[in-house]
C-alpha cells in the first residue's frame, strides 16, 4: 500500500539500508560519501516533514510548504534507485547481501509503478523540468 503526503519518501528507506549492508563496515571513500549525501538529504527530509507536521499542530496551514517536502521526496524518491545502483555497482558480487539489495530494487520499481499510475493523479509537466542539482 502506498503512502500519500509529504514522507512517501520514507517507503524507499529499505533500499538505502540494504545498501548500507552491501558496502559493509569499510566502504571506499566514494560509497562513503555517496551514502552519507543520500543519509543527509533524508534527513534534511525528514526534519522538513515535522516542521510541517508541527505547523499543522498549531493550527497552521503550510500548504507551500508542505508542497515543497513532498515535491523534494519524490523527486528523491525517484531518483534513489539510480544513486543506489551507481553506488552498489563496486560492492563485492559475493557481498552477503548483494542479491537482497538487487531484489529491493526491483521490488521498489514495482512499487513505483503501481503508484505513478496516471489514472491516480496528474502531475504537471512543468514540474519534470525543475533543477535538481542539490540531489547531486
């Protein structure tokens, strides 16, 4: 079952745990960073989320921002899979948890495709055009 509002984002959390088991304890310095930007970014998402959620608590309406967390994760949530397997693809094919990891993938695949069914919702087009260059 898919998640609707700003922290949908959090229904790809798994990928990036398994891809933290897959590195293992003494990940090359690229992984390393790789994963600590993906960790900083859900992070900055999450605190994102309770701000909104604390606005809401005290009888606010944070619409923009509320917009903007949502368009922030899903924009984070569709491009983890990509970041995930450019990360993943120096792990060790006999890391205990490799076929785990490439089965998250393609279970998260599955799940975004039964959520971007176009019959559920219209997104605009100007929104695929948007900067993204802090997800780098």
């Amino acid at each position: 079952m898919s998640a609707r509002g700003p922290e949908r984002f959090l229904e790809t959390y798994y990928v990036l745990t398994e891809l933290v088991r897959a590195v293992g304890n003494n990940p090359d310095t690229r992984s390393a960073e790789g994963i600590g930007r993906l960790v900083a970014q859900l992070h900055t998402m999450r605190r994102m989320s309770v701000s909104v959620a604390g606005m809401l608590q005290a009888g606010k309406e944070p619409v923009v921002e509320a917009s903007i967390v949502k368009d922030i994760g899903t924009v984070w949530e569709q491009q983890l899979p990509h970041r995930v397997r450019d990360l993943a693809a120096f792990v060790e094919e006999t890391a205990t948890n490799r076929e785990t990891l490439e089965n998250q993938l393609v279970i998260r695949d599955q799940d975004r495709a039964q959520a971007d069914d176009p019959g559920r919702h219209h997104r605009s087009a100007a929104r695929h055009h948007r900067p993204r260059a802090w997800l780098r």
